[in-house]
C-alpha cells in the first residue's frame, strides 16, 4: 500500500497543508497496463455514477462519445501536463473541448475531476473507482453534477502512467 494524494488532498498540497491519504488497493492479483487500468476505471466510475444515481431514484445517464472525447482529452492533458483544473494552462474550459467535437455546444455541460497517485504504484481499478465516488459524493458541487436531474449524457475519461491516474466526468443535459 503506498502514499497517495486525492484531488482534495493534491489542493491542500499545493496550498503546503499535506494531508496523509491511503489507498487500500488489494495486493497481488494480474498488474495492469496504465491503459488497461485507466480504462477500467473509466468503466467503473460510469457504471458507479448511475448506481448513486439509481439508489436516490434518478434515471440513468447516457453514455456520449463527444462528452467522452473531451474527457479523455482533458485527463490526458492534465497527466501529461501535470495539473488538475477545470481550466487548462491556456484557459481552456469544458465549453471548449466540448465545442472541439462538436462546434458551440447547445445544452448545460458539468466537469468532475479527480486524481490519485501512488509511489508504489496503482494496481486495483475498484479502490481507485471507491475512493474517487467517494469523495465525489463527499462534495456538494461533485455530487451535485452526480445527481443533477438537469443532466442526461456522462462522458468519462481517465489517463494513467501507471503511478498517477487523471478522472474527468463531463455530464451534460439534452440538446436545445
């Protein structure tokens, strides 16, 4: 089990007010590519959003290619860049990875991020997904993009190098 750092612990770090964080991953077991790893969580947090979303009686979220695209792009930028903001280093917003795909977007958008990082690396997709729902739900403006009913579409997008992983949600309503 190594060290590891939420985004809520990650902005208390850069704010030099570190909070020790652990991951209880399991041991052992098949290790994944940082691909095979990122896409699982991908996966799981979307399947893990709807069921919040199910237990409080809301209808599911649909799944978008572009809302994905943004996401995935997003979180690889942030990995690559390292930086978690709902603003890229050049200002860029969800309105506008959205509108990359898909020209000026026509419906209410939402962003959720989140990452974790481990020095021993990060091996198991359901800690990583448990962790990151439940800080999500732990935080008013996470949950309430999770369980806004003005919302019908999630895009979800991780990146991983294998140490670090990089989560971006990015819900949307029904187009005007």
């Amino acid at each position: 089990m190594g060290l590891c750092l939420s985004f809520a612990e990650f902005a208390a770090a850069r704010e030099g007010s570190n909070i020790p964080f652990h991951l209880q991953q399991k041991e052992g077991g098949k290790k994944l590519s940082p691909e095979a790893l990122a896409d699982q969580v991908e996966v799981q947090l979307f399947d893990s959003t709807n069921k919040e979303r199910n237990e409080k009686k809301l209808g599911p979220l649909r799944q978008d290619e572009i809302l994905v695209k943004a996401a995935l792009d997003h979180s690889r930028d942030m990995l690559k860049r390292n930086y978690l903001s709902h603003f890229s280093p050049e200002g860029k917003s969800v309105v506008d990875r959205v509108a990359k795909y898909q020209g000026k977007p026509q419906r209410s958008l939402g962003e959720n991020l989140h990452t974790i990082s481990s020095s021993e690396g990060l091996v198991d997709p359901q800690a990583i997904v448990a962790q990151m729902m439940q800080d999500w739900m732990h935080s008013p403006p996470h949950r309430k993009n999770i369980l806004s009913k003005d919302y019908a579409y999630l895009g979800v997008g991780c990146a991983s190098d294998g140490a670090r992983i990089f989560c971006t949600q990015v819900f949307a309503g029904e187009n005007r």
